[in-house]
C-alpha cells in the first residue's frame, strides 16, 4: 500500500495496485494446477487489499486469489470496492475471474472496475454489471414477491 496516496480511484491507483497483485502471485500455493492468480482489490477508504490462490489436496476447497482479497477486506471493516485486478502468468491471455468470483464481487458492488491483466501489464477493464449480466444480488433478495388472499405463499411445513 501506497503510503501518501490514499485514493479509491482505480485510475490514480492502477500501477500500484497491479504491482501489488504480482507480489502476491507470488505467495499462491498451487500445487496442483500450478496456475498462480493474484488479485488486489481497491477498497473505498483507500486501502489495497490483496489475494492469492490457495488450493487444497481436497479440489473443491481451493480458494481463488479474488475471493480471498475480498474476504480479507470484508474482515478487516471493508465492503465497498472501486476496482479489482488480477494477474496471472498466462503469456497471451487476460486473466478473467470465474463465476464463483463474479459473484461475490458483486456481493460488494455491481459497479467495481475489473482489470483483467496479460502479465506483460497490458490490460481489459471492464465493470461487475458487464461481467454478470442479470446477475443476482443483494437487491434481488428485496424486490416484490408474490401474495396470495393477503399473505406470501406458504412454504411446505414437514
Ligand atoms: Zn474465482
């Protein structure tokens, strides 16, 4: 984390924050896929929150880098992101985050940046919205249901 610059926009931030990525890309325990991801995570206070892939002899267990910068953040007071990047090592490739991931991120805002990086630093930015479209999310669990003679329909008792 920069130590003057406390800015949550991800354009003032980006080389920072693609840096950070590749340092923890470093730390990814990825003994089996041998595909390490960094992610770095811009939170609204300005801080950088970071991530790498961590897997398990167990697969499903495996843990994206994403998923545990944003776990890192939410638990240290952080829900509200500017942006996400992340880095790999594929040579021609941007690094694009799995449907598990889109998720999540959407969990804290719909909004946030994406930076998908090549590892040469060259980059496809793009937003949550665009990244999940339709997706579902925390105001879905809001929205109108449906009521029957003046109450919503009962759930089948056991
Ligand atoms: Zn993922």
């Amino acid at each position: 984390m920069g130590d003057s610059d406390h800015s949550s926009d991800p354009s003032v931030r980006l080389e920072e924050l693609i840096d950070e990525s590749v340092k923890v890309k470093r730390r990814a325990y990825c003994p089996y896929s041998k595909f390490p991801v960094g992610a770095a995570v811009l939170g609204c206070d300005g801080r950088i929150y970071t991530g790498c892939n961590v897997e398990c002899a167990v697969y499903p267990l495996t843990m994206c880098a994403e998923r545990n910068a944003i776990t890192k953040a939410v638990s240290e007071g952080c829900k509200k992101f500017t942006a996400v990047v992340i880095t790999s090592d594929l040579k021609n490739s941007i690094i694009t985050p799995c449907g598990a991931c889109r998720q999540i991120i959407a969990e804290f805002g719909m909004d946030a940046e994406v930076y998908m990086t090549k590892s040469d630093r060259s980059y496809t930015k793009l937003t949550l919205r665009e990244l999940l479209p339709l997706g579902f999310g925390p105001d879905s669990l809001q929205e109108e249901k449906i009521i029957v003679n003046g109450a919503p329909i009962p759930t089948i008792q056991q």
